[in-house]
C-alpha cells in the first residue's frame, strides 16, 4: 500500500519536459509510481487543475542561525522550498570556540542583518566543531539543509583578534585547511569566502576573509579536491564590474579545489555591457577547464533599508564610522548639522539606493511621525521647506533610527525584464540568491521563487512553466550533486509541492514579531501553494505548518556527489 497518491495533477517533473495529466505514488519517502497508479493509498489527494512538481531547491540562504529556532525555516517552505543551502559568503557558526562565539554572532548581526539579541538569546553554541552543529540539527528540521564552511569563521577560530588587519602565516594557513578538511569529513558541502567591499564586521572592519592573501584562499580551495560532492561559493566583489583580478581568482579556485565555484549575484542593473563584463568569469573558467557559476534573482532587487542596521549605507564614502557607532552616539551624531552634510556630500552621485527625494518613508514608529508613511523624502521635504536630506534625518531621529526605508527601484522595467529572462535561459547561470534567512529587515527575496514559477510564468508569459520548474529544481539540484532530488522520477526522494498555476504568486510582505528576544522581520508567504512535502511526509498545508520535522540534513559525500568540472568530465 501507498503512503500517498497525489491523484490527477498535471505533472512537471523538474526535466523540463512538458507536463502531463498523471498520478504520483508515494511510499517510505520515495516516489514509486508515476503515470496512471492504481494501487490504494492510506492518503489520497486529489491533485486536478493543480501542478505536481518537485520540490523547490534554494542554492544561497543564511539559515545557519534561523534553523536552530525555526527548524521550518519560515518562510522558505511557504513558497515551495524543501531544499536549502547555506553556509554562504564565508559566514558560519561552526567550528567555533568560546573565545570566539561573541565575534561571531556580532559579525553575522552586521553582515547578514541579525539582531544580535537575536543570536543571543537563541544560539547556546552547545558545539564547537562543523560536524557537532550538524549533529544538533539532525531530526529538527523540516526541510532538507545542507552547509558550506565559512573562511571568516576559521579565519577567527585559527587566528582570533589578528584575523582581521593580519596575512596568516604558514603555519595557521595549515591549520585553517585541518579545520575545513575536518568540516567537509563531517559532511560540510564545501568552502565559501567573501572579498566584497560591503562585507563588515560589527567594528566597521572588513570581515576576515578580506585580509586573506589570494595564496591563503587558494590553498583553502584546495581542499574540497579530496571531499567527494563537495562545491565552493564566493562573493567576489560588491564593485559594479569585476576586474580580471576577480576573474582570476574564482578560476584559480576552481582548478585548485576540482569543483565549480558558484558566485553571488548577478543583476541586471548596468544592462548588456555590465553583464557582459560578468559572465566573463564563466567564460575565462571554461576556457581553463574550471567552472564557475554566476547566480542570479529572477525578481527586480528590493530593499528596506534602516539607519538602525546601517547595512547598505556604509558602504557610502565617509559613512561607515557613522553607521557603526553605538546606538545613541549615531543618534546624536545624526542631530549635528556638521555630519548631517558630511553625509550628504559623501552620498552625492552616489547609487540608486541613495536618491534620497525617491526614497520612501515605508514604516515609521514616533507618532509625530504617522503622517509621512508611505511619503517620499523629498514630498516630505516640500511640505516641511527643507533640505531632503535634513527632511530624512529629522524623521530618522525622531524614530529613532527605526524608520523603513525603501528606496526607488530602477530594476523595474520591461527592459531588465527581457534581461533577466535571457539570463534564466543562459546555461552558464543558475537562478538562486535568495539569502533567505538573513538581512530580516531588509530584504524579500526570500519569494523569488514563487514569484518566477508564478507571475513570470502566468502574467508576464516570459518563460514556461516547465523550464521555470527546472530551473528552480534539477538545476540547483545538480550544481550542488545532490543524490535522488530535483526531479519527479521513481526511486527519488520525495521532495514534492502542489500548487494551483492559475493563482500562485507571493502574499503581502509584512513585519511580525517573532524573533527570540522580541525582535521583528520582515515576511510572507504565497497564495496557491496547497502542499509541500518532504521525504514523502507533508510540511505545509494551504500556507500553514503542519509542524512535522522531516528534513535530512545533507551531507557531503552522502548526500551529494562529486560534479566534474570540464577538464575532469
């Protein structure tokens, strides 16, 4: 007997071949009948006008911390995700020792958009090494999850204060690459880093990995070579173009470690030339028999920016000794007319995300304050015959630094639309990036997903729903190697979701009150999602929780296996 039929659906198997009206088969956490299946069930579904898919797999999140309080890892799951991967950009929390767990949680506060009260309350660090943390994780969890090592956490595990403003020497380049041998022996899925500009510890200073010398961060790539199924992740840049340094190194690390290196995040902004510039880093790869894989949104870059957080905004000239001030020190800094227009001068010309007059009040907290919600800065300015920017910083102030700030989007149009569809189209790239899981007051991205198998399949007509299956299941699937996921196909994990075409799309985004600590977040679910299995045993029914624990945590070696790059396949 069946564990579960899903009866009826029209079923999109992850291959992009065209769906077909069928039935699917469930028993022991696989899938073992697809077609017309008559074998009785304890549970059947009626699956008709649905669609019967494999479950959605997220390549870049930041759940390390999250899945230790939320072993749903809310709201991923809501969306269709049953598979995730985190451990991204070179930030984790494990392998850790008590002199170093403080930095590490405040690092993540900074760089990820954590609350460190947060990470206080919740993380009780009761592990020192990657396979201890992934032991905790084991039966806790609802999805499947899987996580790289982290270079800025051994980087500070190895050298302590001296990782950040320090080159390493022989000896502890040696001991960082025992650590993530020892990780990836436990089943980490590989080694990610981060040379980007933005990324800054809670001090201002740039976050270890960025004082590591290219010889350090090779020699650490190296070491996936000897791990089977086993990937490298990095953020090269937070610069608009890449230099052939940046192109350099991800081949360089590819041919070190014999993996691809997948990197984080192409957009569109800057159009053909800046993507062009881009891609490059696949095709210099190719060329060298390495692999290296841009990801990319399918959805225009939204943000909600605070001068709570400070993140995005530090990355201004001149701003970062502001933003990282203590609490009450940056609110009296922001009073003071003197800094007031060091800001203002050092945000000139600046980004998109920085034209204060289009920037939108989005939240405000101080009642005086109610009245500008949802106004631009520069229609608040107008009303008040200010300055925009002392328009801004009066609100900000009286919010006490809390105000939501949306800035204009410039991404948009049906120009970057057209883009963004030849980049899911392009098999150089693979959709992912979501950061799911970090940046809680920030960004949305945590729905893309939804959003491309839903309104771009549906309403915009920019792909079809076959491919946007594939390219959110089988293809994240095999860059990572996994084992039996991404595809509907008999002997495979059960992974599945079941959703209506005609209305599935992202719901409202909203801020609760949920953290640990009584700290808030943005979040969502979708509408049009009926059911989201893993493992065969359902997690998400009609966009609630149903409370079970199913997840496998992945394993390297395990769970995956290893993927040639060119020159080995």
């Amino acid at each position: 007997m069946l564990d579960l039929l899903l009866e009826g659906g029209t079923v999109v198997d992850g291959t992009g071949a065209e769906g077909f009206l069928g039935d699917v088969g469930v028993r022991d956490g696989r899938i073992v009948a697809i077609g017309t299946v008559d074998e009785p069930a304890r549970r059947t579904l009626n699956a008709t006008g649905r669609v019967v898919a494999p479950g959605f797999v997220d390549p870049h999140t930041h759940y390390d911390a999250q899945i230790l309080w939320d072993g749903g890892v809310s709201p991923s799951p809501l969306h269709g995700v049953t598979t995730i991967v985190g451990g991204n950009c070179g930030f984790t929390i494990a392998p850790v020792s008590p002199s170093t767990t403080d930095y590490i949680m405040r690092m993540l506060a900074r760089v990820e958009g954590m609350p460190v009260a947060t990470l206080e309350a919740a993380l009780n660090f009761r592990w020192s090494t990657f396979g201890q943390w992934l032991d905790v994780l084991e039966g806790a969890i609802a999805v499947n999850a899987g996580f790289l090592v982290g270079h800025s956490t051994m980087r500070r595990l190895v050298m302590g204060e001296s990782a950040v403003g320090t080159v390493a020497t022989e000896e502890q380049v040696a001991e960082m690459m025992a650590l993530a041998h020892q990780s990836m022996d436990a089943g980490a899925l590989g080694f990610s880093t981060s040379r980007a500009g933005s990324h800054r510890d809670h001090r201002g200073d740039p976050v270890p990995s960025r004082h590591a010398s290219i010889e350090e961060t090779l020699a650490l790539a190296s070491t996936v070579r000897d791990h089977a199924g086993t990937i490298m992740e990095i953020v090269p840049t937070a610069e608009f173009y890449f230099t052939d340094d940046d192109i350099a190194l991800m081949t360089d690390m590819s041919l070190a470690g014999r993996r691809s290196v997948n990197w984080n995040l192409l957009g569109v902004l800057g159009g053909e030339e800046k993507i062009r510039n881009k891609m490059a880093s696949a095709d210099h790869a190719q060329a060298r028999g390495a692999r290296v894989i841009p990801l990319t949104l399918p959805d225009p870059q939204a943000m909600r920016l605070s001068f709570e957080t400070g993140f995005v905004y530090d990355m201004l000239p001149g701003w970062g000794d502001v933003m990282t001030m203590p609490h009450a020190d940056r609110v009296r800094s922001l009073r003071d007319p003197q800094v007031r227009r060091q800001l203002e001068d050092g945000s000139r010309g600046g980004p998109w995300w920085a034209v204060w007059e289009d920037t939108t009040f989005s939240q405000t907290f101080a009642p005086a304050n109610a009245r500008w919600e949802g106004r631009t800065a520069g229609e608040v300015a107008q009303e008040r015959e200010t300055g925009v920017f002392d328009a801004l910083c009066d609100v900000i102030v009286a919010d006490d630094l809390r105000t939501g700030l949306v800035p204009l989007s410039i991404d948009d149009t049906d120009e970057n639309w057209r883009l963004r569809s030849e980049l899911w189209r392009d098999p150089r790239v693979v959709v992912g990036g979501s950061d799911a899981g970090a940046h809680l007051d920030t960004i949305w991205t945590f729905n893309c997903i939804s959003s491309l198998v839903g309104p771009s399949v549906r309403d915009r007509g920019l792909i079809a729903l076959e491919e946007a299956v594939r390219l959110v299941t089988d293809v994240p699937a095999r860059m990572y190697g996994l084992i039996d996921r991404g595809r509907l196909e008999v002997g495979w994990h059960a992974d599945i979701v079941v959703f209506d075409p005609r209305t599935l799309a992202p719901e409202p985004v909203r801020a609760v009150d949920d953290l640990p600590s009584g700290g808030w977040r943005l979040t969502g679910g979708a509408r049009g999602m009926d059911h989201v299995f893993v493992n065969g045993v359902e997690i998400v029914s009609h966009g609630e929780y149903t409370g079970a624990r199913p997840g496998t945590v992945l394993r390297s070696g395990r769970s995956t296996r290893t993927v040639p790059i060119p020159a080995d396949a």
